[in-house]
C-alpha cells in the first residue's frame, strides 16, 4: 500500500463524526464516501475498508455504493473536475461542440486527466455529464460541480486554460472555484464559509416569478390553507 493510500487519524475521526450525525449510522455513507474522496483523490480499497469498519457494515456493501454513483471516482481525478452537459438541451445549444472541442484541446477522452504541461499549476479531468437542472442556461459546464452558465466552445477552452494556469476564477452562480479535493470535503459537510458567495439564482431562472408578479398570479388554494402568492413562501426570493 502506497503513502498515498492511507488514510490519516484525522480522517478516521471526520469518517465517524459524519456516522454519528445520523440515527442509523450508515446513512452516512455517501458523505463519508466523498471524505474519503477529499483525503485520497478516489475512492480507494483502504477508504472502502475504513468506512465499513466505521459503519459495521461489509466492504462489498460500501463497494456496491461507490460504484452506482458517478460522483465518485476509482481513478484519481485532477485539481479541477471539469463536467459538460450533453442532454438533450445543453446538446442542442452547443454542449456536444464543447465536449469535442475540449477533448481535442486537452488531448484527452471522457473521464480523462489531460496531462500535465510545463508552466501548468493545476490539472483538469473532463467528463460529459448528465442534465444538471440549469437548462436556463444551456449549454451548461460545472467546474467541481459549480455551474458554469451560457458556455461556447472558445470560452470553455479559455475556461480550462484559466484553471491549469491558476488563474483564479468564479461561477456563474456560486462562489470562486475551490480545488476537487476541497469540493469534496464540502460534499462531506464540512462548510468552507463559502456558500454565501455569488448569486444563488439568476434572471432566466427568475423569468416565471416577474411574470406572475406583473400579472397577478397565484397559486390554487390549498385543503390546508390559501393560495400562494407570488411573492409569498414557496417561491425564490
């Protein structure tokens, strides 16, 4: 077992502090799995080990976990994941064009790491991903899962050069872009203080609450109580 592979005391004890947050400690699972992520850059057979011990439960079982979900990764992934979005919207708007261009750019194929270069800071894995929930602004990228709106194949080769050279950069709606590894630790639930960065929506995401503002729309009332207005809760603020 290689430096890398191990897992650290500090490590250990975050694994079990996420299993304690829960009534039934192995619904802890999938953060605790996105820890070890953060720790070790994959999900690797010790971090596989180490989340059974904690839970109780067998490898295999945390092993059939691991491998359902896309998120996390067998291979190591770079400083930088790069998603682009190839359902049927993003692709129509440009996103299949993206995903090309990219992949001739960084020299790479799907859920690749482009290699390193002289002079680069930081590295770039590029994945084609499945619908992101943000066709307002299709053809969408995330950068470690933070969105990356209104894409077109020269600014997503500028993006990803931006990334390699250290350069720093923000999301379309979401605060400055963390490294995976510190992406990860989030998704554990570990707050980086960063969540209140950035716009939390947009205006093409915000079109059908103006509208029914201007109109005077409101919801049908409810058996438990009245309509909702425009303006009222249940509605973005």
């Amino acid at each position: 077992m290689s430096e890398l592979d191990t897992l650290d005391a500090a490590t250990m004890a975050e694994l079990r502090e996420i299993a304690a947050r829960y009534p039934q400690p192995r619904s802890g699972l999938l953060p605790m799995l996105h820890l070890v992520q953060s720790a070790q850059g994959r999900v690797t057979p010790e971090g596989i080990e180490a989340c059974a011990e904690v839970l109780g439960i067998t490898a295999a079982e945390v092993s059939g976990v691991a491998t359902f979900y896309t998120m996390y990764k067998r291979r190591p992934v770079g400083d930088y994941h790069v998603g682009v979005c190839t359902n049927t919207l993003c692709a129509v708007m440009g996103g299949d064009l993206i995903l090309e261009r990219l992949k001739d750019h960084l020299d790479v194929g799907n859920d690749e790491t482009a290699p390193r270069r002289e002079g680069d800071e930081a590295t770039v894995t590029l994945e084609h991903i499945e619908c992101n929930a943000a066709c307002d602004y299709a053809p969408v990228m995330t950068v470690n899962w933070e969105f990356m709106d209104n894409q077109t194949p020269e600014s997503a080769t500028q993006l990803v050069d931006d990334l390699r050279a250290g350069r720093e950069v923000h999301s379309t709606r979401g605060p400055k872009l963390c490294t995976w590894r510190e992406a990860e630790r989030v998704l554990a639930g570990f707050n980086d203080g960063l969540a209140d960065q950035g716009p939390s929506a947009g205006p093409a995401s915000l079109v059908g609450r103006e509208i029914a503002r201007e109109r005077g729309w409101t919801a049908p009332a409810t058996p438990s109580g009245p309509a909702l207005g425009a303006g009222d809760q249940g509605t973005a603020k």
